[in-house]
C-alpha cells in the first residue's frame, strides 16, 4: 500500500487498546471513506482489522455480559442514550419527564403515519428510555467493554401508584408500537 496511507500499529496493545486505537484512526479518517480502504496494516485493510478487533474483543467480553446479550435491542440501546433522552431523564418533575417522553413517542407516531419505520422505531425506543433504561456504573465501561456485574436496571416509575400506573401504560404502548415498527421493518 501506498505509504501516505500506512499507519503503524504498535503490537504491545492489548486486545480492547487496539480496538480503541483502531476505532479512533477509523473515526478520525471516516470523512474520507476512500482514505479508509487505502489504510492497511501488513497489508490488511483497516476495515478488516476492526471487524477482527471487535469479534475477538466480543467474545472475550461474552462471559462477563450474558445477562445484557439477553435483553433486547431497544433495551440494550438504553444504555448509551442521545442527549434529548438524558436531558429528559434529569428533569426534575415525572410531569416533566412525562411531557418529554410523550412528545418523543409522538414523534414516533408522525414517523409511523409516514412509514418512516427506522425514526419510529428510534423515537419510541427514546421515549422508553426516559422511564426505564440501564445504567452503566464504570465510567471506562467504553474502552473496557460492557459488563453485567457494572450494569444497573433503572425503572422510574414516578412517586405515586397514579404515576406508576401511567409509566406502566406509556411503556406497555411504546412497546407494542416498537413491535409493531419493527414488524413494518420486517424484523
């Protein structure tokens, strides 16, 4: 490969280090896709490397989060919220909290009557995750991976049994409309 394009990878890295090395050199270059597939390591292109990267660091990690690998993608993705899921969770009041989360899955519902499967399918997993969501506790869960013994189960399910009552229908509708989403998707 053409030595513009070459990187040295030092080979003392440990397994996570290397995928953390190689997935900041990808995101770094990712604005060039073309720079991308001229990168190469010993004549193995970077894609390839990141992709060995992740399956061996995968499945070292396997054992230590089968509990998370068992909860479902919508669940799973809660875990690491966007900011309009984080700024909702942290208001102060469930009225609040309820009020972002109800706008979030009527987002959902003006991407379904358009049959934007994808947007809805996000905006109901983002609503979802205002009220019930996991919480890693390791701060370096990202360069050390995910494991169930870090992970905390959250269900805010408000002061009251009427708050309770209502988060336990607002989630029972995300839900459905999520399978319902992903039914349209083909999933």
């Amino acid at each position: 490969p053409n030595s513009k394009h070459c990187i040295t990878i030092p080979l003392s890295l440990e397994p996570i280090s290397l995928l953390t090395f190689l997935t900041i050199i990808y995101q770094k270059n990712n604005q060039h896709p073309t720079t991308m597939d001229k990168l190469h390591y010993e004549g193995t292109p970077l894609s390839i490397l990141l992709q060995r990267a992740a399956k061996l660091k995968s499945s070292e990690t396997s054992q230590l989060r089968s509990t998370y690998d068992s909860f479902p993608p919508f669940y799973q993705n809660s875990i690491c919220p966007r900011q309009e899921v984080e700024v909702a969770r942290s208001l102060p009041h469930f009225e609040e909290r309820m009020a972002a989360a109800a706008k979030m899955k009527e987002e959902g519902n003006e991407a379904f009557g358009k049959g934007c499967w994808e947007e809805t399918l996000t905006k109901y997993e983002m609503a979802s995750a205002v009220f019930r969501y996991l919480r890693n506790g390791n701060p370096e869960w990202r360069t050390q991976g995910i494991r169930d013994n870090d992970i905390d189960q959250i269900l805010d399910r408000g002061q009251t049994p009427i708050q309770s009552r209502n988060v336990t229908a607002f989630l029972r509708i995300c839900h459905t409309n999520m399978a319902l989403a992903l039914y349209k998707l083909g999933d």
